[in-house]
C-alpha cells in the first residue's frame, strides 16, 4: 500500500468514526466496541504511514 494510499484510508476511516460517534450519541449502536476498534486501528495506520515515511 503507498503512502498517497494510506493517506486516503486514514481520512476515510475518520470519517467513519466520526460518523459511528454521531449515529451513537443519537441512538446507541448495538456493538459500541466498534468505535474502540476503529480508534486503534487509525492509530495503527497512522504508525505505519510514519514508518514508511521515515524509510523515504
């Protein structure tokens, strides 16, 4: 995956957890977990991106 990539990800997967928070405090969701799950795995992808930033 290129960085150009990663970026793009990045922002949709904020997007996402922006809109999972809105959907929550309306009517809560059946598995809140998700908006955990989503969290780390934006930070996850943000580690990455730096790494391979770092390598070029």
């Amino acid at each position: 995956m290129s960085i150009s990539d990663l970026r793009e990800r990045i922002e949709a997967e904020k997007a996402n957890l922006d809109m999972m928070k809105i959907n929550h405090a309306i009517s809560p969701l059946e598995d809140t977990s998700k908006i955990r799950k989503t969290r780390k795995d934006i930070a996850r992808m943000i580690t990455i991106l730096a790494e391979k930033e770092k390598q070029n």
